[in-house]
C-alpha cells in the first residue's frame, strides 16, 4: 500500500465536503437479490417493441417509460411510440390459474400467454399450456406478470412487465435475465441507517420493505426489520385520534405528525400528547401530510419537520414541539417536502421536494418565523425527480439522498464549508485521539495547528481540508488546539486517549486491507482466502518502542513497533497478530498483521482490532476458503 494512494482517499472523503455544488456519487445500482433468476426492482406495467424490434420500451406503474437498445442501459423518454392495442381476449378452452389475463402474442398466431402467478403459453386454444416462469411451484421471475411482448423479428425473444421489473427470455422462456441492474425503477421510500461498522446502508422501498447494501456491494439485499416505528405510529394513532404518518423521540420528548398536517409532541416518553401549536393561519391556507420529522438526539429541544400538501413545507421548533414555524421562502419552491434533515451546530438544513434536495441556513436554537435562502443541489446532471428523502450520516460529513427511481446517492454534506470541524482521519468519527494518530481538519485549511505547547505537524493541504499529526508527546483526557486558518485563530477541543485504534475505511465503509503477500487490497472482487495474511491500515494505536520522532514517516526496514498489546477479531473469535507497527514511508498510521485461520466459511466476516483493551471500529472483510 503506498502513501499517496492512503492520502488520496483521505483527502476525497474530507476536502470534497469543501464543494458547495456537491459530487454526487451513486450508492449501489437500482436492483435487488431477491433470489430470483436474476436481479430485481420496483414493479413494472407494461412492456413492449418498436415496429423495427431494436428498442425495447418499459413503463412504471407511475407513468415514466425507460427504452433500452442495448438491454443493458436503460434511459428515460418523454414522447414515446404508443405501447400496441392489446388483442381481444382470445377464447380458450380453460385457463391455467382461476385469475389469469389472456393476451394473443399478436393478430395472426394462435399463440396466446397467461398472465398470472407465473407466465404460461398455449399454442392449441388452451387445450393445454406450458409454464414459462415457473420452477417448484414458484416463479423464477418473481410475482405477478403484468404485461408480455414478443419481438416481431425474433420469434424466441419474450419480455415480461412484472411486480420485479423487467425479463427477458432468448429461448422462447426456457430461460430468463433480468434487465433491472440499470433500470431506474427502485422506489425508494426511506434510508433507515447510513454505514456504521459492519452494517452498510439500509433502506425501505415500497414492496419489498427492508433493504441494505453491504460494503463493497453493488446489488440491495433483503433484511428483516424491527417494525418499531410502524407499532409506534399505530399506537400514538390510537392516543391522539389522528392517523400518524411521521415520528421521532430522543429521551423523554416524542414528537409525531399525521395525515391530516397537525403534530404532537410528548413530554413523558410518550405516555400522553398535546396538540402543537403550528404556524399563523396566513402561512398555511391548507394543512398538508406531515412527512418526516427530524429531531437532534444531542438536543431534542431542536426538530424540523417536512410537510407535503400545499403548504408551509419546512416547519422547526426550538421548544420541544410546543410552537412551530416555517422556515418556507420565496426561493424554496411550493411543491410537497417528504423528508428533512439538519446541522443544530451549523444550522444547515436539507430538504427532500417534489423538484428535488434544496440546503439552507437557519439558527435552529431560536425559532422566530424565520425567513431562509434555499439553494438546490442537485440539478443537473442529476435526474429531474422527485426526492424522497435526505439523511446525514453519523458524523454529520456524508448527505445521503434517495431520488425516486433512480435509488440512493451521496456526497460530502455541503454545510461542512460553513465550519471548522476535527475528526478521526481513519473513520470520519468524532472518536478520541492518541499519541501518533491522524486527524483531519475539515472546513478551512489550516497553516498551523498547536496544543498543550507542542505542534502538531500538517501532512497535507488539499482545498477546505487538512490532515495533522497528534504529537507521540501529547497527554490527555483534553487537550485544547489553536489553529491558524483562512479565516484567523480558531480554537478547538479534542479528547486524547493514549490509544484509540481505528481502521481506516473509505466514505463508504470499505475497509482498507491487503494481501500481505501480493499487495494486492481486499474486496469484493479480491476475496481474502483461509490462511493468509491480511494486513489492516488503522490509525490511533498510540505510542511505539524505540520512540519514534512525530511527523516523520516510518522506515522500511525494522519500523518501530506498537508498544500497547494489540489483538484482532474475526467475527468474534481472536485470530492471530504477526506484528503491529508503524505503517512503512507514513506518517500517523499503523500496519496491522493478521493470519488468517485455515478454515472458514465463505462470504463475509467482520473484523476488528483492539489496544489494550480498547476496540476499534468494526469492518466487514469479504472470505472465500
């Protein structure tokens, strides 16, 4: 692993939350491993040929038709030909399911499919049939065919519209493919969880409930979910007589909104409700849904609430939900809001709309019918959909938003070019530092960085963002930095510990390992194998024996080694260290050893480390024996 590749990832994970238009990056593809022939999606309507047989045309169940020449690329169209006149249902002698529709593969054959459970086809007026799609009494497509085209100029050639996208047969449907890896149709309705230690991102899509992508994945699976929240609004349902469609709570503050546009909030923990008071009548000429409710788990005092209907959209209470205003302006557009997210420190606030994600500013701690400039943020070449929903992960630097279709994407949150902030450089986290360790300063570059009368070298300057060293000197628990910036002396706390070991991980929760033996790193497309030595960049092991000068970088040969007692895990079970030390030609970062045990199961594991005791963050390593 060489140190200019460790420091551009650091820098893309920190110096791009600088770019107020954000790089939106794709998180995953718009498909789903639902154990079917092939990947799946959202339900489709309806499909069908053009006169030539090159493009394919498919429509959702909402209206938009996607084409495909290629049937790998799909792309949006707005005038397309006109799907064909279906046939008259044909007469059969009988029907392979009670509920089937007939459709005649075209005016001139006797050939005619049933669109059911599965797809069958008969070719003698129903005398008999053949089942296409159908394997141990289940469809290897998924359920419900909904529409069936045959391609004029290839016989063989079958698709089908169903309630999991699009497939295709070649072989008159021995055989079927999925077209759903490109196909912008995942409707998704939430993100419950952004990537925290082994779990990746988690979503709820409509039809197909809880859905996560592993790190280093590309394809959604299915997991079970808690059903919490849908108990809860049942409940608060019952208690204040309307149906409730959002809620949230931190400590004893509940706070819930319903179908009809009022809130509740709940000073008990939830045992009882009061109706809150929302804004003057003048700036809601009509109650809306209320959507989603944000509420700071540091300060729950602090909520924001999206509204779709008419209008006001944007809602904040500083006061535990007892008072509501808007935070609505001329430069949001009036069209329904269905999630919202925010920054209490920075007073950043996202809004997820019908014209997609705008950001704004407000003072969030003092709630007076406040007036903010909104900007968009994702115009082109992002798609021009509706946003379903906007989250900020755990550390307040990565902006997850869901695009209706078009699935998840992410980018540095914008607000953090609005503030000096310290984090761990391996995870993002606000986690303690050690002696030794790598921290990075986002928000402003910085030329020096000083604390407790020793200096903290600068390893690199890239934009808003800056990487530092914490001295092998410097002693907690709290250490008080003064930094020079662009923008003149700033003064920060940060907590030192004399370890606090981290694995470095990239923004989207993919670890950075090797193979000790060929170099080569370790992911989803370069599985670790039973037996082999892994080595793990991490950073905060703390202090090394023979002492080592701070901001220089570690020889090849004979690196100093961690003086703290390290230990490794693998799902639980301790495996072997060969060594732990300084990271060869860097500086602030460490190389973990590991051996791997000569028999294990396939598929993914998660690994940690740990310094006397104390654990690092948790990552998921991907195993093939």
């Amino acid at each position: 692993m060489r140190s200019t590749a460790i420091l551009t990832l650091l820098m893309a994970s920190t110096v791009a939350a600088q770019v107020r238009t954000p790089a939106w990056r794709k998180v995953g593809s718009t498909a789903v491993d639902l154990n079917l022939a092939s990947p799946a999606t959202g339900a489709m309507k309806q499909v069908w040929f053009s006169d030539d047989g090159a493009t394919l045309y498919a429509s959702s169940r909402d209206g938009k038709v996607f084409a495909t020449n290629d049937f790998e690329t799909w792309r949006a169209v707005v005038n397309a030909p006109p799907a064909p006149q279906s046939f008259q249902e044909p007469a059969v002698a009988r029907k392979p399911e009670d509920s089937v529709d007939l459709v005649s593969a075209s005016a001139n054959t006797y050939d005619v499919f049933a669109l059911g459970r599965n797809l069958s086809r008969t070719n003698d007026g129903g005398r008999s049939w053949i089942n296409l799609t159908g394997y141990r009494s289940q469809s290897v497509i998924g359920s419900r065919q909904r529409s069936v085209a045959t391609n004029n100029l290839r016989p063989d050639e079958i698709v089908i519209a169903n309630d999991h996208g699009v497939w295709r047969s070649m072989d008159g449907g021995a055989s079927w493919t999925g077209l759903n890896v490109a196909l912008p149709n995942l409707p998704v309705r939430r993100i419950l969880g952004t990537p925290s230690g082994t779990a990746g991102v988690r979503i709820l899509a409509d039809g197909m409930d809880e859905l996560e992508l592993r790190p280093g994945n590309d394809v959604w699976e299915p997991v079970p979910g808690s059903g919490e929240e849908a108990s809860q609004m049942e409940r608060y349902s019952r208690m204040t007589g309307e149906t409730i469609t959002a809620v949230n709570s931190a400590g004893d503050t509940v706070l819930a909104g319903s179908s009809a546009g009022h809130l509740w909030y709940s000073w008990d923990g939830g045992k009882t409700f009061k109706d809150a008071n929302l804004p003057v009548p003048e700036l809601a000429p009509a109650p809306g849904r209320v959507e989603r409710i944000w509420l700071d788990p540091a300060q729950p005092s602090v909520a924001l609430a999206a509204v779709s209907g008419p209008g006001p959209h944007v809602l904040l209470t500083s006061n535990r939900g007892y008072m509501w205003n808007a935070l609505d302006s001329p430069t949001l557009p009036n069209v329904s809001a269905y999630s919202v997210a925010g920054d209490r420190a920075t007073g950043a606030v996202y809004v997820a709309t019908d014209q997609g994600v705008f950001y704004g500013h407000a003072d969030l701690e003092f709630s007076a019918n406040l007036r903010v400039t909104w900007q968009k943020i994702t115009a082109e070449p992002m798609p021009a959909v509706r946003a379903t929903d906007v989250r900020l992960d755990a550390t307040g630097t990565q902006l997850y938003i869901a695009l209706d279709g078009y699935g998840l994407y992410r980018a540095p949150a914008p607000h953090q070019a609005d503030g000096l902030r310290i984090v761990n450089a391996a995870d993002s986290s606000s986690r303690a530092a050690a002696p030794g360790s790598v921290l990075s300063v986002i928000g402003m570059p910085v030329s020096s960085v000083r604390g407790a009368d020793l200096d903290y070298p600068i390893l690199a300057v890239l934009g808003n963002a800056s990487q530092v060293q914490v001295p092998f000197e410097a002693v907690g628990p709290n250490v008080s930095l003064t930094l020079q910036t662009s923008a003149g002396t700033q003064r920060r706390g940060i907590s030192v510990l004399p370890v606090s070991p981290a694995i470095l991980t990239g923004s989207d929760g993919v670890p950075v390992l090797a193979d000790a033996d060929s170099g080569l790193a370790i992911d989803g497309r370069n599985p670790a194998h039973s037996s082999a030595r892994i080595q793990i960049m991490a950073t905060g092991l703390g202090k090394v024996r023979p002492d080592w000068p701070t901001g220089r970088p570690a020889p090849d040969v004979n690196p100093p080694v961690v003086a703290a007692t390290v230990r490794a895990m693998l799902d639980g079970k301790p495996i072997e260290v060969t060594r732990a030390t300084l990271a060869p030609q860097y500086v602030g970062f460490y190389v973990v050893e590991v051996k791997l045990p000569a028999v294990l199961n396939a598929g993914t594991s998660v690994l940690s480390i740990s310094a006397d005791g104390l654990e690092s963050n948790r990552v998921q390593i991907v195993i093939e024996p």
